[in-house]
C-alpha cells in the first residue's frame, strides 16, 4: 500500500510539474495557455507567437496603431483623424468624425462603459435675449403662469452633455446600445432683485440603438443607423412644468470635413388632461437636422428644426455654433439662436438668444 502510495504521489509531483512549465511555456498555438502567464510582457509575447504577429515584417509592425480613447471631456482634435488599422495588412486609415464618436466600424470599438461626450460641453457666461419670457403660457391652463416674472433679458447658460456604451454587439457583431444624458441650465446670474434663481434646467437621459452602414447618396457616406427613446423635461410644478417623450430615428452621413445628421422623430402621445404641453410638435418641431463642418481646428454647426405643418402650425428655429481653439483641449464658444423653443420653458416663445463663453467638447 505504501508502495503505490509512493507511486501515487510521484505521478501527481510529476503532473504538477508538467501544468507548470506549461503555463510558463504554452503551447505556441494554444492561445488559451497564455492567460497563466502573470508577466505582461512574456504573456503579450505569447499572444503574438500564438496568433501569428512575429511573422509580421518589421515596417508593417511600426505602422500598426489603435483609435485612441478620448477621455471624458479631452476634445482632441486629433481624434478626427485618428488612425485604426486591420490585422491582415496593417494599412493606417484615418477614422471620420462619426466614427470617432460612436465607434461605428470594428477598428474603433473600444467596450463598453467607458464614458464619451456626446452634444456640446460649454459655460456661456453670457447669454442674452432679445425677448426673454416673463409669462409662459400653455394651451393647458394648469400650465400657465397668471403674474408676470421679473426677468433679466442677460443671463449665463451651461450644458453638460454624456454618453457611454452599454453593449456591444446588440445582434452578434452588429448594433450598439448607448445611453446619454444632457443637462442645460439658464442661470439668471445677474438679477439680484430675484437672488439669482435657475429660471429653466431642462433634462434628457436617453437610449439609442446604433448601427454602422455603409452606403452613397449623392457622393455623401451613409455612416450610422440609429433608434432611440428620449425624455425630456424641466423637474418642475405647475404651471411652470413642461416635458415630452419621443422615439427618434438617427441618419448620418458625412465627407471629408461635413457631417450631417438627419433625426426625424414621433412624439409619444400623453393624456391632454395631464399634458403640460399639447402643442409643443408644432413649435419645437417633429424633427432636425444637424450640420458639422471642421475647418482648420475651427468647428461650424448648424440645428434646423420644423413642425412640418402648414398655416398657423408652422413654426421652427435654426441654431447656429462656432468653436474655435484657444489652449490645448479649452476651446471658445459661440451660440446665436432664433425660433421656438430655445428651452422647455420657451417651446411656444419666439426670440433671439447669443451666449459667448467657453467649451470644452464639441459635436458627438
């Protein structure tokens, strides 16, 4: 018994020694193997001898690079540009302004919950009104203010605008599912008389169902494929609450330099008894249009927005953006609007708002 006990436990010190100096030297085509190996450098060694990359030519291994991971609020411009390559040859080609942000083609995946901006990140110190709303008003007469407030037509304004990844590969390789959430806050900074109050803080977290495309129009790439769920509102009690819901559809295109994206959308019907804004579609809209264009380090956007309705229901507005540098990622800012809806508070009022200030991320 003792015998074979020996015997026993010879064979298990052998086979012990065997998985160790395996785990050290795996198997060259067993990729599995090289997971055991606690040195970074000896395991990424590994991984390149299990899938082949010493066999690479040394001019092509200095080429290869991955799309960089812009940080939370780091603009790097060179993003835009940024190179992403493919394992089979290795050839550097720049990654589009769409791409970049919504990491549409497999090169510029980077997982999930890494945190991205997503509409513009800016402080306004300035942000005058041509006709600031003193009385809003709804067809809803819970929603509708009876006294006049005292407002300065001269405020400041900020936006904080986020998005993260929250699955990669919705439907196998294909379809990514994003959240955002964007926060803008008109801050009557300057009126003493009322202690400086928030006059509106609108509110937006949103989900979206993305997909690359690969298509022309009229020399134009069709890029991205978009559906999502949004909600929108102020936080607010009457008469001074507003908010909607919406599906919104997402079409992207773009060349060199442009981007523009089209986002149609259908407003989920509420209870008219409880809707704090009725006919909030016929003045901020039923849907836009956004245009980017990129031109030496400077950034252009234009916002179109329509009821797509004719006689009295006609209404719209345009937003117009420039951004330029200033130094490293903090970039200057400007903002020039006219229409309806500027704010939640403002859907049904019709003014000019500029705001000068600063940004620290632009478009997607």
């Amino acid at each position: 018994m003792k015998i074979h006990l020996a015997a026993a436990c010879a064979a298990l010190a052998c086979w012990m020694m065997a998985v160790t100096a395996r785990a050290q030297n795996p198997d060259p085509t067993d990729i599995r193997g090289c997971t055991a190996i606690e040195s970074d450098a000896q395991r990424l060694a590994c991984y390149d001898q299990a899938t082949g990359r010493v066999n690479l030519p040394a001019a092509q291994k200095r080429q290869v690079q991955v799309a960089p991971a812009t940080g939370m609020f780091g603009h790097d411009r060179a993003g835009t540009s940024a190179t992403a390559t493919t394992s089979n040859n290795a050839v550097a080609t720049p990654l589009s302004l769409l791409d970049s942000r919504w990491e549409l083609s497999p090169e510029s995946k980077l997982g999930t919950f890494n945190i991205r901006g997503y509409k513009p990140v800016y402080v306004l110190p300035i942000f005058a009104s041509s006709n600031q709303n003193g009385r809003p008003h709804s067809p809803n007469p819970d929603n509708t203010v009876v006294a006049a407030e005292p407002m300065e037509n001269v405020e400041s304004k900020f936006q904080l605008s986020l998005k993260t990844k929250v699955w990669q590969g919705v439907f196998g390789d294909v379809g990514d599912l994003w959240v955002g959430y964007t926060q803008s806050s008109r801050w009557q900074i300057y009126n003493t008389k009322q202690s400086r109050p928030f006059r509106e803080t609108n509110y937006e977290p949103e989900a979206m169902l993305v997909f690359n495309t690969d298509y022309q129009v009229l020399g134009w790439d069709g890029r991205l494929l978009g559906i999502g769920l949004d909600h929108q509102s102020n936080g607010r009690g009457n008469p001074l609450s507003r908010g909607w819901n919406r599906i919104i559809a997402n079409v992207g295109f773009e060349r060199e330099g442009w981007t523009v994206m089209f986002r149609p959308w259908w407003r989920i019907p509420e209870s008219r008894s409880t809707d704090d804004n009725p006919d909030i579609s016929d003045y901020v809209g039923r849907g836009e249009v956004d245009i980017v264009h990129e031109w030496r380090g400077q950034e252009f956007g234009l916002t179109l927005r329509d009821s797509f309705r004719g006689g009295s229901r006609q209404h719209g507005s345009a937003r117009f953006s420039w951004s330029f540098p200033l130094a490293g990622n903090l970039r200057g800012y400007a903002e020039l609007f006219k229409g309806y809806g500027e704010s939640l508070i403002d859907y049904n009022h019709n003014a000019t708002y500029l705001g000068v200030g600063i940004s620290l991320l632009d478009w997607y």
